[in-house]
C-alpha cells in the first residue's frame, strides 16, 4: 500500500508541475501576442501627406482591422512617398516587396489600359453619378481588373473634382492655359487632355511638385482641393478655377500575391475594414473639401467660378473617338447609369 501511495504521489507532483509549465508558457504566449511579436503586419506605402483625408482613412481602416481581427493583424503606413512614387509601389505590390497601396486609377491606366476611362474629361455627370457607378456592378469590375497584372482592388476613395491652379494667370477660359506648363500624373489620358485644352502638360510625380511650381518648372496644375492645401500649394499658387474636367477616383490596392496568401478570414477582415474606411474616407472628404476652401481663401487664394462648357467643348472629341473598344464599351455604359 506504501509503493502505491507514493507512486500516486509521484504522479501527482509530475502532474502538477506539468500544469504549472503549460501554464506558464501560457502566460508567455499571451503575452507575446499582446505586444504584438506575433501580429501580421501588412505594408502600405502612399505619396500623400498624413493630414490628407485619404491617410487618415487608412489609419481608420488600421484601428478596425486591430479591431475586427483582435489584435492580431494590423499595418504599417508610410505616407509621403517614402518608400516610392505611385508607379513605383505598384510595381513593389506586383514583385510581393510591398503589400499595399493607395493610387489613382490615373496612374493605373500604365498597368490596366481600360483605367484610362475614368481619366476622360466631364466623364461623371456630379458626384452622384460618380458613386453610383463605382459602387456598383462597373465599379466592382474595375476593382478586379488588376488580377491581371498581380493587384488586387479592395476599394475607392474619393479624389474629388480636379480643376486648374496657378501662380500668375487666372484660367477663365481653356484660352488662358496656352503656354502655361501645367503639371499632370503620369498619364496620357490626362496629358492628351491638356493638350487638347492649349496648356503644355508635365508629368511629375507628387513628391517633387511643391518644388517644381516654387521653382518654375512648371506654371500650374490640376487637383483637388484637399491636395491643393494639405501640400501647401497655396503658397505658391494664388489662382484656383472650378473648371472640374475629371473626377478620378482614388483606388486602395494589395498585393495579389500577398492577399492569396492569407487566411479567408483574414480576407474577410482586411475587406471590411477596407469597405468602413472608404464610407469613412467619403464623409470626411465632404467635410476636408469645405475646410480647405475656407483655409486657401485665408491664405490669399482667389478662386474662379468658369463656364465649364468652354472646357468641355475643347475635350469632347476625347470621348467620341475612342480607339480602345473595351474603353469606349465602358464610356458607353457609364454614360447609362442613372
């Protein structure tokens, strides 16, 4: 009886010390977790500054991801064209060296020839039927389209109405941008469009164009009013016109290489949280849009309300004589949508 008793003894004290070992590396791994050694970090990189609307919707969509995946996925964002210039992240998202990305569908259209339709000028009748396209079945095959080239569409942002801005001649009539070199994306959508509008278009890539117009290199451009004075080009351009030639939308990027990878509910939350952030993005771009106004005018800017027919007409043959046939098929089609 003695031999059993201390066999069961033996037992227990083996038992117990087992116990206290697993829970102690428990402990460990809880721990772990918790500061995040074992997080899945995903890498964006955008050329936008950290007061842009769009960075701070990619913050929000970083909070809900902690969220939605407790804490076990999150991103790193490097805005301000720190790790490249559009081009150059989207050619890191198609080699696997970065995960994600924000770019214009602009710069798409050096990847997926039929992004070019959302370049043409005076394509979107107002900002309704604007989402009303990207938000529904054209939009989604947008999105898709990068599949191709190794990208995969999570979702849009908006970008707004690009218009003309200056730092000597106010542009009233398409008339007044002959001889002016105004800087444009790397695009020959939007090159051709300025061309056909009598300016001389210069691509330069965001990063540097602060530069470029204090320097005059180049005489003007065209954006957004949020990107007008989150980069400070108020500073140097003191003439903006409402001339609204395209509303081309912002698109968030990942990787296809990296998006196959993960886990479906992984997926599932990167895409939800990529979803809140765009309705986010869309509210707080109404609101941005409005402060920036208020902000340019207190530094100086003067700002010109144009006949934007004079603008169209000069563009129009751009959408009548399309030679891309999928891109005139989507003209067509978005033209439909009510």
């Amino acid at each position: 009886m003695g031999k059993l008793t201390s066999f069961l003894v033996g037992w227990i004290a083996i038992g117990t010390l087992l116990a206290t070992v697993g829970f102690s590396l428990f402990l460990r791994a809880q721990k772990a977790s918790a500061s995040g050694s074992h997080q899945m970090v995903l890498k964006l990189g955008h050329g936008l500054d950290t007061g842009h609307p769009v960075h701070k919707s990619m913050e929000f969509m970083k909070r809900r991801l902690e969220e939605l995946s407790g804490g076990t996925v999150t991103m790193n964002i490097y805005p301000s064209s720190v790790l490249g210039s559009e081009t150059q992240c989207i050619e890191q998202l198609q080699n696997g060296s970065l995960t994600m990305t924000k770019t214009s569908a602009a710069a798409m259209e050096n990847f997926i020839p039929s992004m070019s339709a959302f370049g043409l000028p005076y394509l979107f009748r107002d900002s309704e039927h604007y989402w009303a396209v990207l938000n529904g079945e054209i939009g989604r095959e947008m999105l898709s389209e990068g599949e191709k080239k190794f990208l995969h569409g999570l979702c849009y942002y908006d970008a707004g109405s690009r218009n003309f801005y200056t730092k000597d001649t106010p542009i009233h009539t398409p008339d007044d941008l002959k001889g002016l070199k105004i800087r444009v994306m790397s695009s020959a959508t939007a090159i051709e469009m300025v061309k056909a509008m009598g300016g001389a278009p210069t691509p330069i890539p965001w990063g540097e164009l602060y530069s470029a117009l204090a320097q005059g290199t180049v005489d003007g451009a065209e954006n957004n009013l949020p990107s007008f004075t989150s980069n400070k080009h108020y500073e140097v351009c003191k003439h903006f016109s409402f001339n609204g030639h395209t509303r081309v939308p912002d698109l968030l990027l990942m990787s296809s290489r990296a998006w196959d990878k993960l886990d479906p509910q992984v997926q599932q939350w990167v895409q939800q949280a990529a979803d809140e952030s765009s309705d986010f993005q869309r509210k707080l771009w109404q609101e941005t849009t409005t402060e920036s106004l208020e902000q340019a005018k207190a530094e100086g800017v003067t700002f010109y309300d144009v006949d934007t027919a004079a603008f169209a007409s000069k563009v129009a043959s751009m959408l009548e004589n399309i030679e891309d046939s999928r891109v005139s098929e989507l003209v067509k089609r978005i033209s439909e949508v009510e």
